[in-house]
C-alpha cells in the first residue's frame, strides 16, 4: 500500500518546513515523561523506606496510610500517562500536514478525555475477549490431545460427582497439574490472534486525535481503512526495528544492578546508588533517545495514516476528481480543539 522509505522521506521533508517547532513540543512531550517517571520513582522510594520504618502494632495506621497514598500516586500516573502519550500524535498529524502546532496540541488527549478514555475502555475489552477466549479454546485443545486424557478423566469424575456444578476451588485443583502447558498454548493462540486485531484496529488513535469523537466508530474506520494493508504497517514497524530495539534495551539498563548481581559482579555502592544510578543512566538515555527520534517515527507513521486516508478518498472519489486531485499531496485538515 505504501513505500516505507518514501514514507521517511516525507517525515524528513515535513520536519524540514513545518511552521511550528517540532524538536521544541517533543522536547516538552519527552521531559514531561521523563520528570513525571523520575518524580514517581523518588517518591514511591522514599514512602517504602518510610514504610519499612511502621513496623509492630503501633505502626498499622501510618503504614496504613502510606501503602495507600502509594497506590493511588502509581495509579495516578499510570491513568493520567496514556492521555499525554496519545496527545503527541496530533502533534505527528500536524506536523505530516505542515500545519501549525503549539503546546495546546499535546493536551489533545485530555481535551477529548472520554472518547480517548472510551476507546482506550474498548481496546482494554477487545484484547480481554481474546485472552479469556484463548485460554478456553488452549484447555479444550490440549483435553483433545493424549496427553490431555487424564485432565479429561478428572473432570468427567469431578462432574459426575457434583451433578455437573463444580466450585472454581475444585476446577483450579483439577487444573492445577495441566497448567503450564494450557497457559503456554493458551499464549500462542492469543499472541496469534491479538497481533491481527492490533494492526486491525491500530489507527482507532489516529481516527479519535483526527477529529472522530466516537471510540466504536473510531474502531470501525481502523478495521475498514487496514482492510488489505495492515501488513504494510507490519513491515513500516520492522523498519523501525533498531528504535524499539534500542528503547528496550536502555529500558533494560535501569536493571542493570540486579542483573550484575547475578552474573556475580555487584555494583561496590550502597543500596541507594545500586537503584538510582542505573535508573537514572537509563533515564537520561531514553530522554535523549527520544529526543532524537521521536518525532522522525512519529511524523513517519503520521504519513503512512495519511496515505491510507488519501487511498480511500481516492478510490471514494468520482473518476475525474481522483484525476485531478495528485495522491502524494498532504491533506489539510483543521485542529478540533473542544
């Protein structure tokens, strides 16, 4: 459907004329991340140790407290971070476009916080279905295999037993033996199923930051738009291999104490510097990574869901528009802050 290397061309040339200032709102994008990661890791450290400290019976209350607010501050940012996250690519849209762009284009995700909540609501349910239904079809697969006959055994007995009404207590002690091999099989047929759905459905974002404020219809366009291209975004994303490559591996490095310690060389500091160094080394790495990246991938996949768009418009359009109307020309769409 579309030429992965033309794709980064247009990114570097819609980078290059732009009217905003990219590097500017993905060095705002990124250090927000990276300040919000760092100010989480700090504090949820510094209420553990305070916690350790409320041992004993007198200490319940405060410890109490503390576990708490712990847990409402992770959940906090995991529920607010997704919002921000998806506000950059009406920034990537903009910038693909040659449209202007400021500050305000990065809280898109809150100012369109509940169909952005809904269709987050709705992915979370689609890919759940998946899971459920594919540990169910790996337990009735592997029942059907030789080595399934005795998990097949126990439970006829078990129903005969109980006329057929089995407490979860009793089908976890049944299951309990056989569970490996079902959650391995089980994994597989969701991976396979759920890496489909999610090239399927992949451009629900960019239909919801594009101005489409209903998350199911948002779904259906991604289906309809990626009906016949989705291995085009399959190969757009291996061309990227060495930017996730490279994020997992710095990610990694946060880690890099503990698996020292167990390759038999431990870092010579205190427990402290053991955690924060390599954390904040990883830190440091990804804000830079990102800030030399991020918007390059960003604006690229930008214009591969522009050619998309302009593909169906093309084939939508009578024969003498689609003529006269060139299909590398970027679309002009205006912003639809709320």
């Amino acid at each position: 459907m579309f030429d992965c290397r033309e794709l980064k061309q247009r990114a570097k040339a819609s980078l290059a004329r732009t009217p905003c200032d990219p590097k500017r709102l993905v060095l705002i994008h990124v250090g927000v991340i990276t300040v919000g990661s760092l100010l989480l890791t700090v504090i949820s450290y510094l209420l553990q140790l305070k916690i350790d400290t409320t041992g004993g019976l007198s200490g319940i209350g405060l410890r109490s407290v503390l576990s708490t607010s712990l847990a409402m501050l992770r959940l906090f940012y995991l529920v607010l971070m997704p919002f921000w996250q998806i506000g950059y690519l009406s920034v990537s849209l903009s910038v693909a476009r040659c449209e202007p762009a400021d500050t305000n284009d990065l809280y898109t995700g809150f100012y369109r916080f509940w169909s952005v909540l809904r269709l987050y609501v709705l992915q979370a349910a689609v890919f759940g279905a998946l899971f459920l239904g594919g540990n169910y079809t790996s337990a009735f697969l592997y029942m059907m295999t030789p080595r399934g006959e005795p998990l097949s055994e126990k439970l006829m007995i078990a129903m005969e037993q109980s006329g057929g009404d089995i407490s979860p207590e009793a089908l976890m002690e049944i299951f309990s033996d056989h569970a490996a091999p079902i959650l391995i099989l089980g994994g597989l047929i969701f991976l396979s199923l759920a890496v489909f759905v999610f090239y399927r459905i992949r451009l629900s974002r960019y239909r919801v930051m594009d101005g489409q404020s209903r998350p199911i219809r948002a779904i259906f366009e991604s289906v309809k738009l990626t009906k016949g291209n989705w291995l085009s975004w399959v190969k757009l994303d291996l061309s990227f291999w060495w930017f996730y490559a490279a994020q997992i591996l710095i990610g990694l490095l946060a880690y890099a104490d503990v698996f020292l310690e167990l390759a038999g060389y431990p870092l010579p500091w205190n427990a402290e510097l053991r955690f924060f160094i390599p954390y904040l080394c990883s830190l440091v790495l990804q804000f830079i990574f990102l800030l030399w990246q991020k918007n390059r991938v960003a604006v690229t996949y930008a214009h591969a869901y522009e050619a998309i768009q302009q593909a169906k418009e093309a084939r939508q359009a009578p024969p003498s528009e689609a003529k006269q109307q060139p299909p590398t020309q970027p679309k002009s769409a205006s912003k639809n802050h709320p």
